[in-house]
C-alpha cells in the first residue's frame, strides 16, 4: 500500500468573555481553577483548526495565522497533545494551521478559543469520542477558560477539587438574552505576562483570599441578573468582579498591571454614561482592553461613543455565541 496523504480534521469555536472570572490555580499542573466562573461566548470571533495526523512526522508542527509557532507555544500545544495521545493509545503527531479573525494574545481569551477548537479537532483526530463535558474538560488542560469556550451561550465552569469535577457546563442559552460585548481595543501589543504564569502569582496576592471565598456571592448576584435580565445589577457585579481581580493582579509579588491608560479612560467614561442612565458596563480581562456589555438596543450608540474616545484603536462587536463544533470529521476528505 502507498503512503497514505494525512486526512485533516477542522475545528472551530469562539473565544468568551468572563463576566465572573476566573484568577488563580488551586493545581497548576492540572488547571484546576481557584475559583466557579461565568462567561458569556463571543459569537463573531471565531479561531478555526485544522489539524492532519501525520506518522511521518517527529514532532507537531504548527502554524498560526501563516506564522510557524515554535518556541513555548509549540510546546504548550505539544504538551496539550500528548495528553490526547495517552488518552487515546496513539502515537502520530500533529500538523496543525489557525486561522483567527481577531487580535491574539492581547486579552480577548485567544488561548480559549484556540483549545477549545484544538480539543475538538484532536478528539476527532485522535478518534477518542469524548462527551461535552469531557471535552471542556479536556480543554481545560490547555487553558482554563477554554473549558467554557466549548459551550455556547453563558457558561459555567466549575473549579473542582479534582480533574473530574472542573468542567464546564452550558447555563443559559445564546438566545436567553441579546447582550453585546463591544471590545475597545486599545493595544494589540502582545502581552509581556501571560495568563500561565499571572494564574501563579495570584496566590501571593494578599486579597486572592478574600476574592476566591467571595466567589459564591458575586456567582449568585451574577447568575440572578442573567436569569431576570436585569442590566444594572449585571453591571454592577461584573464590574466589582472585574476590578477585584485586577486589585489581585497588582497587589501580586511582581505585580501585575495590564491597564494602559486608555484602559482606565474608558472604565471612567463607561461609569459617567453609567451616571446619565445609560445601560453598559465594564469588564476587563488579562490585557489592556476593555470590554464593553449593554443590550443589543444602545449597542449602536455606545459604539459611536466609545470610538470617540482618544486611544480607542478600533471596537470589535460580539453577541452570545456558539459552542465549538467539528467542521471537517477525518475520513471526510
Ligand atoms: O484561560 P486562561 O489561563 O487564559 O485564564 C483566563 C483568565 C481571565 O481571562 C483573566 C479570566 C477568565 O475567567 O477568563
């Protein structure tokens, strides 16, 4: 028999965007979180994979947006898939290519839709078979909020005190409510610290503490805002959870300050519109940029004010979106 062209798998899934967050491992090896979190998917944003296993190769190979990735990145995603090549009893590795239509690495939870997609293409690749909840699971390995990223809609993830217990689980689906998620991009610098080793220094916060065992109270004001549709208290919880973990960040050992000072103008500006009546809040991830959440109603408006806000590069605009899905099964080729 002839050598055999590799058959490619492709996946696909957005990133999310954590209205209570998640800071902090209990077990970094495994990335068991801190603490239960709770986002919302980012339809619009979206990372597809496409991976060929190939038994020529020696190594996995990858390449992201036409850009060969080597380096800690590779290894990472290597790390990644080996626990799928345990888990499955084969050997190959993996020629893998990305295509994102959105900024990486900047704070818009790149990693998460990367995993979440990489976990669904290896699962088929690999031919495991794993259930939902064992692929947020799995995606959880490669990044913690990945996890999330595999469900639509808004999403819990559970910490867990052991790998079987930290998964996510779909809470709410994307049609429960139209909010928008305006992201004011302000640097698509990449980020000198990464969320791998900021998820380490949260323990040498002296509030990480009190910001875990607080979790449950900000998770049920959250989830109850959600299910009443109630936009002030949801603006009022995401943004105590959103400035309590970054309190955590700066008060780490180094200390961690992913704000620019354009970051800090729109949280300001966001709270006078606030002030006027206007429904939006904010929310701000691992990076510099801000995220923007208000109804689908004003998302118009806000946009257009936001734009006029000096430093303000350009806005992405995302709805609840869907869980990440198989677009290409191997042998379909
Ligand atoms: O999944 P990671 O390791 O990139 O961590 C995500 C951390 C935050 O985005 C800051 C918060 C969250 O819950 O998404």
């Amino acid at each position: 028999m002839g050598l055999m062209t590799p058959i490619a798998t492709e996946a696909i899934a957005s990133p999310n965007i954590a209205l209570i967050k998640y800071w902090g491992n209990r077990d970094h090896e495994l990335r068991l979180p801190a603490n239960d979190s709770l986002s919302m998917t980012l339809g619009g944003l979206e990372t597809r994979v496409r991976m060929a296993l190939d038994p020529a190769l020696d190594a996995d190979r990858m390449v992201a947006d036409s850009r060969p990735i080597t380096g800690e990145p590779l290894e990472r995603v290597s790390r990644f898939l080996q626990i799928v090549r345990q888990l499955s009893g084969r050997r190959e590795y993996a020629s893998i290519e990305t295509w994102s239509n959105f900024p990486q690495g900047v704070g818009i939870a790149s990693s998460a839709a990367a995993f979440a997609a990489l976990a669904v293409a290896a699962d088929a690749a690999y031919g495991l078979g794993l259930d939902r909840k064992s692929l947020s699971r799995l995606a959880r390995r490669g990044s913690g909020s990945a996890a999330r990223s595999v469900f639509g809609g808004f999403v819990r993830l559970r910490s867990g005190q052991e790998d079987a217990a930290a998964f996510a689980e779909p809470i709410l689906g994307a049609g429960h409510w139209g909010l928008v998620d305006l992201i004011a991009i302000v640097s698509t610098s990449p980020k000198e610290v990464g969320s791998s080793k900021g998820h380490r220094l949260a323990e040498t916060s002296p509030l990480q503490k009190a910001r875990v065992e607080d979790t449950p109270r900000r998770f049920d004001l959250c989830m109850h805002a959600l299910l009443a549709r109630d936009f002030q208290r949801l603006a009022t919880i995401v943004q105590q959870d959103s400035d309590l973990m970054h309190a955590v960040m700066m008060t780490s050992t180094p200390p961690l300050h992913y704000w620019e000072p354009a970051t800090l103008a729109i949280m300001k500006t966001v709270l006078a519109w606030q002030a006027q009546g206007l429904q939006v809040a904010y929310t701000v991830d691992a990076g510099p940029n801000v995220h923007c959440l208000c109804p689908a109603a004003h998302a118009e408006e806000i946009q257009a004010r936001l734009q006029a806000i000096p430093g303000v590069q350009t806005i992405l605009c995302c709805h609840p979106g869907q869980e990440a899905r198989l677009l290409i099964r191997p042998g379909a080729g």
